[in-house]
C-alpha cells in the first residue's frame, strides 16, 4: 500500500525538526521506517549516522526487519536503532570511567528476574523486611527507581515515610551492583546524562556522529529521557523526526511527561507539526466513537480508512458474552481480547475462563504467585529435574523448620563442586558428616525419603502428579479456600497440557511462566489459539478483531479527571478493528 498524503509528507519532511501527532492506528511504525529508508536513500544520512529510539524491544525489532525487508543489503541497515536503555548502554559504556569510577566497560544491565533476585538480596542484607511487608516487589522496585532518579534530578519524589524506609534497602542494593558491575536501566539514563553534562566533547561527539535522530513514542519520555534527548539534538541546524500521541500517555505514574510536545516545541524554533489522521485499524463507528475520547491537545479528528461500520456494544455483564462468543467450537481466540485496568479487575474471569476450559494467557496470573501453588511448583521442579534452586527454596521454608545453621551447612556450594545439591542430598551421605544437630538429620532423612517417593510417581500427565502429591506435601493441612486454588490451578494444568507425555510435562515446569502470561512477539505474529487478557497498560501497540473492556464506567469516570489514568479509556478502545464489547 502506498504511503497517504499525510504519511508521505512526514517521511519527506526535511532535514529539521518534525513533530508528527499519530493517533491510534495511522501508521507510525510505518511512517518511522520509511523516513530512515528515505534518510538513506536520499543520501541525506548514511546508515551509520542514523540513532532510532524506540521503547520496546518489540518496536525495534519490528522496525529493523521492516527497513531490512525494503534495503536488501545488510551494510546499509542502521545498527543504532533500539531501546532507549540498548543505545544509550553502549554510548555509555565507552566511557564509563568517566563518570562511574565503580564500574567497568563490561558492566551487565540487570532487569527483570535477574533484579528480583538482587532486591531479595538486599532486603534480606538490610533486614527490613517488616518495613515492606504490604509492598509487592514491584512496588518496592518502583519505589528505589523514583528515589534513585529524584536524587540526579534534584526532586521530591517520595513522601518522608517511604523515604525512611527504602534508604537502607537502596545502600544495599547499590553495594550489590557495585560488587557484581552491574547497571539497572535507572543507572544507564542517569550516568549517560552526567556524561553528556561533565564531559562536553564526548556530548558533541555523539552530536556529530548522529546526523538523524527519531524517538518512537515520544509521549512517554520522562524527565531523564527527555533531557538526554535534548542534548544531543541542542545544536545547529538538528535533523529531528519524534513521532507519538499525546492522547496515549498512559505512564505518567512512571514518570512520563504530559506536555512532551509543548516542550519541543520550545526547544525548536523551526519546527513543523504533521498530523496523521486515516486511521487504517478500525472500523468506521469505532474510529467515530474514539474520536469523542481524546483529551488532548486539540482532537485531530481521525478518519477510517475501513468501509465497514463495525459494532460497540454495551453489556451490563460479561458471563453472557462468554457462553454466546468463546464458548463455541473452533472459535479462532487470538481474535480476542479483554483489557481492564488493574490486574484484580480480571481475576473472577481467570476462574472461569479455567472452568470452561477456556485458553488464554494474561497479563498477570495471579494462581503462580499464591505461596500454596508456589509451593506445588517448586516440588515439581524438584521431581522432574534435579535443580537446586528450588531445593534450597523448600530447605527455607517453615514447613520442615530446619535450624538457619543446618540450612545454612547443607546449602554451601562447596559441598557440591561440579554436581548440584539434590545429587549431594539424596546420592551421597556426607552430608550426614556436616556440623548439625541429630534432630534436623532426622528431618532431612524424612523429607529426602519423601522427595524419593515422588520422583518415583507416574510424570506424563502434570495434573495428575499434581494431584497425588498435594496430600504428600501438605499433609493434609490445607484450608478450604487453599484447596479451591489448588484445584483450579490443576484444572489449568489438565487444559495446557494437551499432549500427556513426559516431554511436555516437563516443558511446562520449566516455562511455566509463559504457559499462563501474554507474549506480545506472539500476539502481533497470530501465532497462538489462546484468549488475551491484558491490563491497558500492556496493550499499546497491540490490536485484535473483538475487544471487551471490564468496568467501562470506571474508565470513564477517569478520563474525567486529572490524574495518572485518563488516557486510558482511549487507549482501550482503539486496541478494537470491527466488534468492541463495553462491559459497565
């Protein structure tokens, strides 16, 4: 398909600071990737003068394979196109030395469970565990990260309470990635802005280097992201090209800047703003209903590029729409999708979605994180595999109320040079050797005949392992509310699980995760048969033929409001092409 008048005037811009507005469904990927084919082609930029932020890996690696599938040859492909934590790493690690004396060039950037783990760590190290008892890891992860940038930007970002209690977790955290050389993406944003601000040759360095500098997504650049931004482009004659919507910044509880555009503009005094406005995903009464949500700035009025008029419903409940559209036979599900707002907004659906024996994968599984399934799937990973993480979990716990010393002995790694510790456990006997008390040896001879019994089970069908072990490890001590998850999280297992052999019992313990949580990769690709069910937040960028969207009303209300969720009822709408279902 041809690029529209609007889509071909951003590409053809020229070579100075372009601001082009991309309502929901325009074409933005599109429009940034024929713009760096037409930096090159037209000899304005050469490949490797071209940096191209994006957000997400996804969004990078959808514009790599674009522009690869339009330039043929792999020499003439912009290697600086990637997230903005990816690019700005490798600026970074040049130079580190400069600005971080306690970190090398082969530092690592942590993130994901890689950083649970060292927030564990160093909650354990700081024994505060009682001051974050009502966190959840991620708000503990969020509440460092806005202490850790408020102290470079010179803000007030936590209350004097939650200032008190993450002071001493934040030192021992920071002494971990220290003594490991590590960088969390915070630390990669705030050492490359002090060097651009300390050290002005290596700032005009990288201004010389990038003739062409395009940022996806604008509306979210927070503070540290913007300022590092307007370094680089803060020169003579700069060849800018921000694409982004500012009726979509829905993470301004993260830090993202409402008025981004506002301040480029300001920043720019020859600047031009283009608007897209064919709106080439939805259809005709969705795009007409979306128009009346924007907020901001002043509503470009979109257009459908559909001929169909596609359908809004407003249902009082969502149990009906199950049985009439999912509860079919062959229904095609990744067609489908249901968005909300908060995680738990969605949890008595997850239920029944397993009762029917429904596929689908969300956003957050709540079943994975309850300490009874939690405890299910750690022996599981020590019955099919012989894994030591999962062992030293169970060693931990309270159930076999082991001495912290006798854990402690068992547990040194030492014991198992080159072997694991459940070949240590229950193949060797030197253990019996170790420095503890006649008391928990009995404890561990009962658990280890325990853990033999159950390896010894019938493995093909997960579900029903599961079944016959929930006796042997709870010991009958399980209360009823307990028991219902447990037999949900079984039903699950059975419904996953479509062929019962050993291969793929195994399989799903080991990516368990991925069983029960959404992949955009695979959303975007079809390549799935399974119900999405995702919270707004996670949904950006993402589109599907029929959308449901629970507590509508709620979202409504919000968008009437200032604060942190106004944008999202506009967001969830604009995720549907032709049936959009609004649940009050």
């Amino acid at each position: 398909m041809e690029l529209n008048p609007e889509q071909a005037r951003a590409v053809k811009a020229p070579p100075k600071p372009i601001l082009v507005i991309a309502p929901a469904g325009t074409g933005k990927t599109r429009v940034l990737t024929e713009r760096i084919i037409y930096l090159i082609e037209s000899n304005i930029a050469a490949p490797d003068e071209i940096l191209a932020i994006t957000f997400t890996n996804l969004a990078a690696n959808e514009m790599v394979s674009r522009v690869e599938n339009r330039i043929k040859d792999k020499h003439r492909i912009p290697d600086a196109i990637g997230t903005i934590h990816s690019l700005f790493g490798e600026i970074l690690r040049k130079d580190i030395g400069l600005v971080c004396r306690n970190r090398n060039f082969n530092f690592e950037i942590t993130y994901g469970d890689f950083q649970d783990s060292i927030f564990r760590k160093a909650l354990n190290k700081a024994k505060t565990e009682s001051k974050f008892s009502r966190y959840s890891l991620k708000d503990l992860k969020d509440l460092v990260s806005k202490y850790k940038i408020s102290m470079h930007l010179g803000t007030d970002a936590l209350t004097p309470i939650e200032l008190h209690k993450v002071r001493e977790v934040f030192d021992e955290y920071e002494k971990i990635l220290e003594e490991k050389n590590l960088l969390d993406f915070d630390d990669v944003l705030i050492f490359v802005d002090k060097l651009f601000h300390e050290v002005p040759i290596i700032l005009e360095f990288w201004q010389n280097k990038y003739k062409a500098i395009l940022v996806d997504e604008c509306q979210d650049l927070d503070e540290i992201q913007f300022r590092i931004i307007r370094k680089l482009v803060e020169k003579e004659n700069p060849n800018f090209f921000a694409v982004g919507d500012p009726n979509q910044c829905i993470f301004i509880f993260k830090g993202a800047k409402e008025n981004i555009f506002e301040e480029f503009k300001n920043l720019f005094e020859d600047f031009e703003e283009i608007e897209l406005v064919t709106n080439y995903r939805s259809d005709k009464s969705i795009v007409k209903y979306s128009n009346e949500k924007k907020i901001l700035p002043r509503p470009a009025i979109s257009k459908a590029h559909s001929k169909e008029q596609g359908c809004i419903s407003f249902l009082p409940y969502v149990d009906n729409l199950l049985k009439e559209k999912l509860l079919i036979p062959n229904i095609d599900l990744s067609r489908w999708s249901v968005l909300f707002r908060y995680n738990n907004d969605a949890r008595f659906l997850v239920d029944q979605l397993i009762e029917n024996r429904i596929p689908f994968r969300t956003s957050h599984f709540y079943l994975l994180e309850d300490p009874a399934i939690e405890k299910i799937v750690n022996y599981l990973k020590v019955i099919y595999f012989d894994n030591s993480k999962p062992l030293k979990t169970i060693l931990h716990s309270k159930d076999l109320a082991l001495d912290k010393h006798t854990v402690k002995e068992i547990c040194a790694e030492g014991n198992y040079v080159g072997s694991t510790l459940f070949s240590f456990l229950i193949h060797e006997t030197e253990w019996l050797d170790l420095p503890i008390s006649d008391s928990d040896i009995s404890k561990l001879g009962i658990f280890l005949e325990r853990i033999k019994r159950l390896r010894r089970m019938e493995k093909d069908y997960l579900a029903g392992l599961v079944e016959s072990i929930v006796p042997i490890i709870f010991m009958g001590k399980i209360t009823p509310a307990t028991r219902d998850k447990i037999d949900l999280f079984i039903l699950w297992l059975d419904t996953i699980q479509v062929e019962k052999t050993l291969f793929s019992a195994e399989e799903i313990v080991v990516n368990m995760i991925s069983y029960a949580e959404i992949s955009k990769e695979d959303i975007n690709a079809k390549r799935h048969n399974y119900l999405t069910l995702s919270t707004i937040h996670k949904t950006k960028g993402l589109e599907w033929e029929n959308v449901i969207v629970l507590r509508y009303e709620e979202l409504q209300k919000s968008s009437t409001k200032s604060g942190n969720d106004k944008y999202l009822e506009y967001v969830a709408i604009t995720r549907a092409k032709n049936n959009l279902f609004l649940i009050q």
